[in-house]
C-alpha cells in the first residue's frame, strides 16, 4: 500500500520511524455531470476572477480572505518553517481506557507501519505494551497543514491510528431529545428487550453494500442493451404507533419468524398464509383489571332451605290441632309432628313441656334432611301415614 506521509512516533525518548497509509476505502459509484440534450461532460473550470483566463493547477496556491475581503498568500514554505514539534511526528501524550474515548470523535483510520528494519523492535514493543495495558494512546500529529488529534491502538498485529476530531469540533445536542414528558413503562422495557435478544447478534463481515449492487447490475445491464426497469415496490411508509405494546409483540413474533424460531400463533398464521393479529398485552388499572368470578350457584342449598320452611309450617300446624302422635311414622314420611298436645288430666308439667319442645327441634332437623331428597309430596304423605287421632279420657 502507498504511504500518505513519512514520521516517526515519539515514545518517550524512543523514536520510531513510520510510515502512514490509508486504512479504509470508499467503495461508493461515482457519476459524473453530462449534457442531457447530447450527453456531453459537463466539466468546472477554475478561472481567475481579475483576468478570466482558465488556471492550471501548477498555478494555484494557498490563500487567508481576511474579513475585508483582501486575500493574504500563504505558501508551503512558510507553514513547514512554523515552531510545530508534530510537523513530521506522531507524539504520544498520554494512555487512557478505549472507554473514555467518545465515538463522536473518531475521524479517519490509517495503519502505522515500521520503517525500516531498524524500527521494528521499537514497533513491536509499542504494539506489545498496548495489547497487555489494554488501553489506547493518545497522540498530536499534522496532516494536510493542520496539526490533528490521534487514538493509537492495536488491530490484529498492526498499530492502527484514529484520526480524532477536537472536543470544540463537537457540536452540543441541543433541542434534539425530545422535548415531551414521555414515561416508558416497565412492561414495555422488557418488551424491548426481548426484540433485542431476538435479533440477536451478527457479524459485521458478512453485511454488504446491497445498493451498490443493484446500481452495478443496472450498469452493466445498459451497457449491454438489455435494461429493462422494474416497477419499484414501495412499501407504505408507517403511520404514527397507535399501540406501543401491540408493535413491540408484533415486532418480537416477526423477528422470531425470520430466524424460523417457533412463535405460537405466529407459526400458525405462517402457515395459514394470514398475518397473525397483535393482541395487546394488558394495562394495569382501568379496564385491564381482571374481573372477579360469578359467584358459584347453590340451589341445592336453597332448594332444602325452602323444603324445610314448608315442613316447619307443618309442623305449626299440626301442634295448633294438638296432636298427640309425635315422632309415629316420621322416617318413613318425614312429617313433622307435634307432641306439644294439651293433656286434660292435669298432669303436664313443665320438665314435660321442655321435653316436647327438644323433641319438636329434633324432628325438625331430620325433616331437613329428608325433606331436601323427596322435595315434593311430603305433605300428602304425611297425612295418609297419620293415625286416626283419639281423644284423652277426661
């Protein structure tokens, strides 16, 4: 590769002799102006403004336009003769972490290459000391009149150089961020980040110019005859994100499909030929609450509570015509029946009276039971399984 300029690198009090070379290459198709009516170049011209004759290059040279207009020459020889230590040397000022060195700065790259069997063993221990320090270098050089700032580190065996721009060379962001409030949510974030892992990681060898390659194609086909222009498929440009949420999901599912990762419904609408729809995920509070279960029904348990109402009249009933059957025939037709019969003799008393009525709750509680599995026709039962009733001897 050609070298750009000739130095050496000051290292404290080592000195090695360098040649710099052009790290990258642009690789993007130039066109030139032409005459649509007949296709002619279209060239500049540089012509002097005093006498408006065309000037060569051999006659140009160097110029400062004061703020009045008038033009101060200033020639190659005077800026070599300017007190500047960086003119033929790249010097080394400090090591600091890659971390600290903010990529706004980087500039243009070169290769720093040894000259000379001489410079290789001063090279190498330079290179060397990078790699175990783990840190780059930062040096002042001068290239194209202009003396620059430079980041040294280590690319495969080879010191390479970054140009750097000054720290005043680099504009302030003001009123770039957004100026709106904006909260980002915790759902959201993980969102992001799944489409993030999604995606993955890639090499970078791999990723090409595709542009550039269809303007080749499109060149070489005209230059053969053979172009025929294809209709360009424009896909419609993206209306303002309603739902946030929505295209994260559809995001995450659409990443998942282009590595054929399974994703649920998304494979199912990949082979259905249909896009999946996006369902939002739920929002806390409001209507994204979810909603608490109808209660459970319990008819049963009403069915025997009104069962047991109606025999508990019965059994009203029954007391108010004082009779005198208790307990006679109520497994079979579980009719409530009351004991609590006035006796005429004259011998009721009251642990007599207590009895009945523990007897009269007891009863009540069997017909519960029974009551809540035969359901209907209790009390026609009850009256066909009644004895016939029989007056107390006076």
């Amino acid at each position: 590769m050609r070298s750009i300029w000739n130095g050496a690198i000051s290292f404290g009090l080592v000195s090695i002799p360098i040649k710099l070379v052009n790290a990258t290459e642009s690789h993007s198709i130039s066109f030139r102006q032409i005459h649509l009516a007949d296709g002619g170049r279209v060239r500049y011209r540089k012509v002097c403004e005093l006498d408006g004759e065309e000037v060569s290059g051999a006659e140009i040279g160097k110029g400062y336009e004061e703020a009045d207009g008038s033009v101060i020459p200033i020639t190659d020889e005077d800026l070599a003769q300017l007190p500047l230590a960086t003119a033929k040397t790249i010097e080394i000022m400090s090591f600091v972490p890659a971390e600290e060195i903010d990529p706004l700065q980087m500039d243009a790259a070169y290769y720093l290459a040894a000259n000379g069997a001489t410079a290789a063993k001063p090279y190498t221990l330079l290179r060397e000391a990078l790699k175990r320090s783990r840190k780059v270098a930062i040096a002042k050089f001068a290239l194209r009149g202009r003396e620059r700032l430079g980041m040294l580190r280590v690319v495969d065996d080879v010191i390479a150089m970054h140009g750097l721009l000054w720290p005043d060379e680099i504009r302030v962001p003001e009123g770039v961020a957004p100026d709106v409030e904006v909260t980002v949510r915790d759902a959201e974030l993980d969102l992001a980040d799944a489409l993030m892992a999604t995606l993955g990681e890639v090499e970078l060898a791999s990723l090409h110019d595709d542009y550039r390659d269809a303007v080749e194609a499109m060149i070489a086909a005209k230059a053969g005859g053979a172009f025929e222009p294809a209709e360009a498929t424009v896909e419609p440009a993206g209306g303002q994100v309603i739902d946030l949420m929505a295209a994260l999901e559809k995001s995450v599912r659409a990443a998942k499909a282009s590595r054929g990762e399974g994703g649920g419904s998304g494979e199912a609408a990949a082979e259905s030929g249909t896009e999946a729809e996006v369902t939002p995920m739920r929002r806390r509070g409001g209507a994204g609450r979810k909603t608490s279960a109808a209660p459970k029904a319990v008819g049963g348990k009403k069915s025997t509570a009104a069962s047991a109402g109606k025999t508990t009249a019965a059994a009203k009933s029954t007391s108010k015509k004082k009779s005198t059957a208790a307990g006679q025939g109520t497994a079979k037709s579980g009719t409530v029946k009351s004991t609590t019969a006035k006796s005429t003799t004259g011998r009721s008393t009251t642990a007599k009276s207590n009895r009945a009525k523990s007897a009269a709750k007891s009863t009540a509680s069997k017909a519960t039971s029974t009551a809540s599995a035969k359901k209907a026709g209790t009390a026609a039962g009850a009256k066909k399984a009644a004895p016939p009733r029989k007056r107390a001897s006076a």
